[in-house]
C-alpha cells in the first residue's frame, strides 16, 4: 500500500528546466536569477526584499539590522521552530520565551505584554501553520513601547490578515523557502522591509566578500541565496496562489470529513493559508501511531517545545504549549494530495479515533 507521506513538495517540468538553465549560465551564486527572484518576491509582497540562505539566516539579518545585541531581550513564543530562537542566540541576545494560544497556535498579546522589560528590544511572530497571528493588535503594543516588530512568515506565505499579505505588518518580515515550505525552493529565505538602510545592511551582510570600505567594521556572513535556489524559487511562486487555493480545498475536506476533534480556527478578518491542518484531540500518540500502521503519516509538530529545550529552559509556566503538545496532530496537506487520500486519511482517522 502507498505511504501518505507528512509532506511532499511540489516540482515540476518548470522547475526542472528553470534549474537546468540556470545551470548552464554559469552563474551559480548570487546573479540574474537570484536578482529577479528578489524582483518578483518584492513585487508580490509590496516591500523591498533580499533573497538568502534560509529562513534562519534571514531572521538573523533582520535581527541584526533592528540592532539587537548582546544582552538584548527578544520576546517570542515557546512552541514554535527553533530556528526562531537561535539567531538570537547568535546575537548573543537572550530570548524570552512566551506561551501561545491554545485555540490558534499564534503568540499570546497578553503574555508579550506581561513580558516585556526596558530590555526588551524586539518581539518576533511567527504566523503559525498559515494562520495569522494577531499582529495588528501586536503592532500597536510594539508601537506604544518602542520595540521592534519582526514577523515570521517561514510558514505563512498566502495568509492574509484584514485583507493585507503578512509580512507587510512588521518593521521587518522574513519568509522561508525550505522543502517543505507553501513555496520552495529547496533551501532560502528572504528578508523584507520598507525601511531602505534595514534592506542595504541585510543585502551587505549577507556576502562575505563585499567590500565596503576598510573603516567597515562590521561582521559578514555566507548568507547568499544561489541563482540554482532561485531559479526554483521563481517557477513556485508563480504558483502560489494556485498552492493556496489547493489547501484551502484540502482544509475544507478535511474539516467536513473528520469528526470528533478541535479542528483549525479560522476568523473572518484572517485567511489560513494552511501550510499546516493541524487537529486537537485525545490520545494524540496512539491515534499517530495507529495511522503510521496504516501508512499515514503524520507528525506531532515542535516537539519538544523550547522552554523544554536546555539551550532556552525556562523556569516559566508554559500550559497552553504543553496543551498543544499533548493533543496536536499534524496531517498530510500539499497540493499534491489527491481526494481519494484524503478521503481515506479523514475514515482512517475517524475509525481509529471511534476505537474501531
Ligand atoms: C516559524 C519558522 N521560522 C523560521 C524557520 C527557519 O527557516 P529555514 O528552515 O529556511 O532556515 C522555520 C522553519 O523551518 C520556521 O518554521
């Protein structure tokens, strides 16, 4: 019987000759394609933009040009990737961990708030499984107390919060474009921004090699995007909204199909791009494991969450992270899943969860 895997990317004859003749250009580091990526990207999200290695080394550029340093607090969420919590430990600034809400996985505002010191020099939201976070009401707090707002779009590209793209709220935005990302292409990431010295300090930093002037005392990384990536890059983006549509289709089966379970929130004002369809229920590792027997396959996401981790421990509570941990299922969703799956994942499911 086929396996159902967790993920499975999306590539195409287009990608496939995209990354053919960027092959045959010659130009294998940052160049044409690496240029229009940014172009495009820029164009679709309304910002300027620069392309890089990752979506960690994007987050440790943005932090970097928000000027968050030593000894800085940086507030974000217990139960996200922690790719979200290293680069500030490359900053050597200290992350502060927060817990999350339990209905919609996003950053808790009333954690933030209580959370927040003078030391405190940025918030960092990811917008969780493609839904948004509550990051209008998390701007005006970040406005009133003079902190900088970095938003986490690596699992959220195609969301929208009150009609606008995320990534447009922040002071500055990353995306990722990893494998198993709602666009890829392969590994990369971008960082985006309205602010024009943010941008030019994210571009410089980015290549070891650029020389600016020899009074430049600043430290360069290797956080370049390839021109291979980015050829890859293109090709999918074009396909974005198609992606999303899938999903959305996928989610609406899913949410008709299965009974039984705490199935995704999704409010008026915010459109899930469901990179993630993630279910809450009981007996979450049984219920896994039974379907793994059944060639399904699927994943309890960030676990063990941060607090849990030695490198961010925390002597806080964390009971909604814990919650989630305990009850959440993540299920296969791409565009590439056909109905008779997920039809067969949702009676899979339903039978196990009726003990049948
Ligand atoms: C919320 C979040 N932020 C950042 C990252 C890091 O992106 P990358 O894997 O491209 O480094 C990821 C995931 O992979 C993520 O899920």
């Amino acid at each position: 019987m086929k396996v159902i895997t967790h993920n499975r990317p999306t590539i195409d004859k287009e990608e496939i000759c995209a990354v053919v003749e960027a092959l045959s250009s010659l130009e294998l580091t940052v160049g044409t394609k690496a240029g229009e990526f940014e172009d495009r990207f820029s164009r679709y999200i309304g910002i300027d933009s620069v392309a890089t290695s990752s979506g960690t080394s994007a987050l440790h550029l943005a932090l970097i040009a928000a000027g968050v340093n030593r000894d800085d607090e940086v507030i974000l969420p217990s139960y996200t990737c922690a790719a979200v919590a290293y680069p500030v430990l490359y900053q050597q600034a200290r992350p502060v961990l927060v817990d999350t809400n339990y209905s919609d996985y996003n950053i808790d505002l009333n954690e933030i708030k209580n959370s927040i010191s003078d030391r405190t020099k940025a918030v960092v939201v990811p917008h969780m499984f493609g839904y948004p976070a509550d990051i209008q009401e998390i701007k005006e707090f970040c406005c009133e107390r003079g902190v900088f707002l970095i938003e986490d779009c690596a699992q959220s590209i195609g969301s929208l919060h009150d009609g606008r793209k995320v990534g447009v709220f922040g002071d500055i935005s990353i995306f990722s474009f990893y494998a198993t990302k709602m666009v890829t292409s392969i590994q990369g990431g971008m960082v985006c921004t309205d602010n024009k010295e943010w941008i030019e300090t994210a571009r410089d930093l980015r290549y070891h090699d650029q020389q600016c002037s020899l009074s430049d005392a600043r430290l360069k990384y290797s956080y370049m995007m390839s021109d291979i990536n980015a050829a890859v890059g293109i090709e999918q983006l074009k396909k974005l909204d198609n992606f999303v549509k899938r999903r959305r289709e996928i989610a609406g089966i899913y949410r008709d199909e299965i009974i039984n379970v705490e199935h995704p929130v999704e409010e008026p004002h915010k459109k899930h791009a469901y990179s993630r369809y993630v279910v809450k229920t009981e007996s979450k590792d049984e219920i896994i494991q039974r379907l793994r027997g059944k060639n399904i396959i699927c994943a309890t996401m960030h676990s063990p969450p941060l607090h849990r981790r030695s490198l961010f421990a925390s002597n806080r509570q964390y009971p909604n992270t814990e919650k989630i941990i305990n009850t959440s299922i993540s299920l296969p969703i791409y565009p590439s899943l056909e109905d008779e799956e997920i039809l067969n994942i949702s009676d899979t499911f339903n039978k196990i969860r009726a003990g049948l």
